[in-house]
C-alpha cells in the first residue's frame, strides 16, 4: 500500500477525537498489519505519539505490528476442542502450510495462530479463518480447506 493509499483511509478520522482504534482497524483490514509506514503516517496526520500508537497496536489481538498472510487461520487449543483433537488439527495445519503457529508462510498466503476458545465448544475442534467458523474439524478436512485456499487467488 503506497502512502497517498494510507494517507485516504488517515483522512477519514482528520479532526475526530478518539478514533485511533477504528483507524488502525481500517489500516489492519487493508494492509494485513500495521507497518512502520502507517504509523509514521499517522503521527504526522494526526499528531498522535507514535509510542500512543505502538501501545494500542501492541495491545489489541486484531492488530498486528508483523506482516499477516491473505488468511489468518486460528486453531482453537481451548479445553474442549483439545480433548476432541485439536492439536491433530494444529499439526495437520503445520504440515500442510509449512510453518508453525504463530509463524507467516513467506507467501504471506497464510498466519496460523492458536487461541484458548473460540465460543463455540460443542463443536470441538473449531477453527477460524478469516472469520468463517469451521466445526468438528479433523486434519483431513483442515489440509482439504487449506489447499482450496491455497489454490485461491
């Protein structure tokens, strides 16, 4: 993303108080992380201190000080989806990715995260991608899912 892209998304929040989160928010959705660049842009525009703007970027799980790849995949590695199997999961998607939770594929294809729940226990395992809930996984169907998002452009 160039900077006239990130200085139009600043532009929106010109002259409005409280608004850093919905900013970074945006930025996130756009850029799949918050880089250097965006938050020297924002300083600038905005006058909000960079250490402001680290601070909350750091502290929200949405956002992301580090590149993300097209689709965030979180396994959750809660109670309930690891008696079912969970961790077969998280290794099935290891493998079939090639990297390792908490890793970016150097395609920037693919983030994979665990997370202690996900709300939703009787359908054990659960994983989240991009949003879109996925029940009672085993490893076949994950590496299934997977490589049809690998296949996307």
């Amino acid at each position: 993303m160039t900077n006239s892209q990130i200085d139009k998304i600043i532009a929106k929040y010109e002259g409005k108080s409280g608004v850093l989160i919905q900013l970074l928010l945006e930025l996130q959705r756009e850029l799949n992380w918050i880089s250097p660049e965006a938050v020297k842009r924002i300083n600038e525009k905005l006058g909000i201190p960079i250490s402001e703007i680290y601070r909350v970027a750091s502290f929200y799980t949405a956002l992301s000080l580090e590149p993300r790849g097209k689709y965030l995949i979180r396994v959750c590695a809660g109670t309930a989806c690891y008696i079912r199997g969970g961790l077969r999961v998280l290794d099935a998607a290891e493998k079939t990715i090639g990297i390792k939770a908490g890793e970016t594929s150097s395609d920037l294809k693919f983030t994979l995260e665990t997370v202690n729940c996900l709300g939703c226990c009787a359908l054990g395992p659960v994983v989240e991608i991009n949003g879109k809930y996925y029940g009672t996984v085993t490893p076949k169907r994950l590496e299934e899912i997977i490589c049809r998002k690998r296949s996307e452009k």
